[in-house]
C-alpha cells in the first residue's frame, strides 16, 4: 500500500487538533461546463458590494445570479448559494475564511450552494476550493492555483465539473500536497463527477520539519475509512480524463509525489467501493511514480484505466469504447 493515504494534516498532536466532522476529514493528515447558458443578475464586487462574501449574504442575490469581481487582491468566502462567481484577468484570492486548522481557505461550498460555480481566478491561499457540506454539481473552471497545500477539494459531493485549471506547484504540511481531490469518509455515494482538461504541474515543496510518512499526489479518489470513519457505500462513474499530471517532489526521501492515486485506506482486496470509475487519456508521464492503487485489485476491469500516456501507455479500453460505467 501506498502511504498517499496518509494525508490528513496532523499539524501537531494537540495544538490543531480538529472539533467538527467536516473540519477533521477535509484536510488529509497522515495514520465541457454547466454554468447555466441564462444566467440571473449579475452583481459587481467591488461596485455593488465591497467583498464577494457581503454578496452571497445579501438577500437580493439568489440562486444563478452572477458574482463578477474585478481585479485585485481580494477574500474568499463561505459560499452558501448556487452562484456563479467569476473573476476578470488579474482577480486574485489571497485570502478568506479561516479553516479549523488555522489554514486559510479561499472558497467553502455550504449546504445550499449546490449548482455553485468558480471560473477565471487565481488562488495563492493554502485551501483554494472546499467542499463542506456535501454540495453537488458545482463546476471549477479556468481558474489557477498557486502553491497550494491543497487546490480542490470535493469531499462527498457528486456532478462536480472540473476543467481547464491550471494547478502550479504544491506544497505540504505534514499532509496535503494535493492537486484535485474527490473523496468521501461519510459512507455515502460519489458519481458523476469529471475532471477533465487540467493542467497539474512543477514541484511538490516539503515543509522544513515534515512529518513525512506519505507522498502528495496530482488527482486522488479517496475512500477515506480511518479512525472508524464511514468511508463510502460506492465511489462509483466518475470521469478523470485528458489532464497532465507533471510533478516532481523537492524531498522524496521524506515526501514522494503520485500523479494519480486510487485509495481505499482498509486496502482490503475483498470489500471493493471504488469500481467503474474511468481514469483514460491523461498524461502521466513527467511524474515518476505514476499510478498508485490500493488495493491493487482497483485496476481493469474493476475501474477503467486505459491509455494514460507514460507505464500505462496502450493499456486498456480501446478509445470508442471509453465512457464512465464502460
């Protein structure tokens, strides 16, 4: 087994210990789009309101209203309807709502926010985009992250459309060290979520003191069963194709780096929850360890994982025969 399982921040044995369920399980520490073609109202920041999150409060922004934000440094916020909130060139997040661990978030997806959607920002925060609250069908799209500890994080939400982000470099705090995950530690169901067309690329940075024990990794699906969580019922049909994946980890002595990693963390051959979903087309070949899987019987024909440029180069399905569920 592969220890990119161990991925929960440990942050210290008591200092940052975490109090909620969702702030305990959406950090790892170590043991084509559907944004609406008629959009509602659009709202300006700065020019209507002065923050994105005074508009999201407001009651006069609903559901499909549009958030444009202009350029500049600004906050991220807690993000509690299906807005669309779309940035300009040069619209940075540099800051925003503070996770249990102390680690700044950019946006946190709340109940209430499904059918949200992200485009064209730039995040320099250490926790870009959250999911707190089992939100579905929210789209991140042509946005790009900067040194993250984590980019995207979707834990227990399915539809999910993730394209055409650029994630440059990453960066650890014994955990993290993630470009895009998908995970549920809830025992709940997973699908239809895509992620597709992202470019993940540069150096995994280790953090002077790290606990190591692990290793980051580019695009995970974790099924997250540790410390008596419930992991998921099926983390099924979902869709990871034609990304890059082009990462190198600057201390892989301490910390190695996965392009792509499936995990089930009881590594139990015989209890499969991750099945049918379709990892195709990607290119993984500027990574050195490529594909990790545990346990290792989630390869074809359990999920399709076919023609992925680099070790698994001509494996698989043939390309009109691969489709989620196939």
């Amino acid at each position: 087994m592969k220890l990119t399982s161990f991925l929960l921040f440990i942050l210290g044995i008591s200092a940052f210990l975490f109090v909620s369920c969702n702030d305990t399980n959406d950090i790892f520490t170590p043991s084509e789009n559907i944004i609406s073609d008629n959009p509602g109202t659009t709202w300006n920041v700065p020019g209507d309101f002065a923050t994105i999150q005074d508009a999201i409060n407001n009651s006069n922004v609903v559901n499909g209203d549009v958030i444009s934000v202009g350029p500049g440094n600004f906050n991220g916020a807690l993000v509690t309807k299906g807005v669309v909130i779309k940035g300009e060139e040069n619209t940075v997040i540099n800051n925003g709502p503070v996770h249990g661990s102390g680690l700044i978030m950019g946006f946190r997806f709340l109940p209430g926010s499904d059918n949200a959607a992200i485009s064209h920002l730039t995040f320099t925060v250490d926790l870009a985009i959250m999911n707190g609250g089992a939100v579905n069908n929210v789209e991140v799209s042509h946005c790009t992250f900067l040194n993250s500890i984590q980019a995207i994080s979707n834990w227990r939400g399915s539809g999910w459309n993730i394209n055409h982000n650029t994630v440059t470099d990453l960066r650890t705090r014994c955990g993290g060290g993630i470009g895009i995950l998908l995970g549920d530690f809830m025992g709940g169901t997973v699908s239809g979520n895509v992620v597709s067309h992202n470019i993940i690329s540069g150096t995994l940075h280790v953090a002077q003191g790290d606990c190591g024990g692990y290793a980051g990794t580019g695009i995970v699906l974790y099924a997250d069963f540790r410390w008596g969580a419930s992991g998921t019922i099926a983390f099924k049909n979902n869709f990871i194709t034609h990304n890059s994946v082009s990462l190198i980890s600057d201390n892989p002595a301490l910390v190695d780096v996965w392009a792509f990693e499936l995990t089930d963390t009881r590594d139990d051959p015989n209890t499969i929850v991750l099945f049918d979903n379709s990892i195709g087309f990607n290119d993984f070949r500027w990574t050195t360890s490529q594909i990790s899987l545990t346990p290792g019987v989630l390869d074809n024909p359990v999920n399709n994982i076919s023609r992925n440029l680099g070790d698994n180069r001509g494996h698989g399905l043939h390309p009109k025969d691969f489709k989620p569920g196939n």
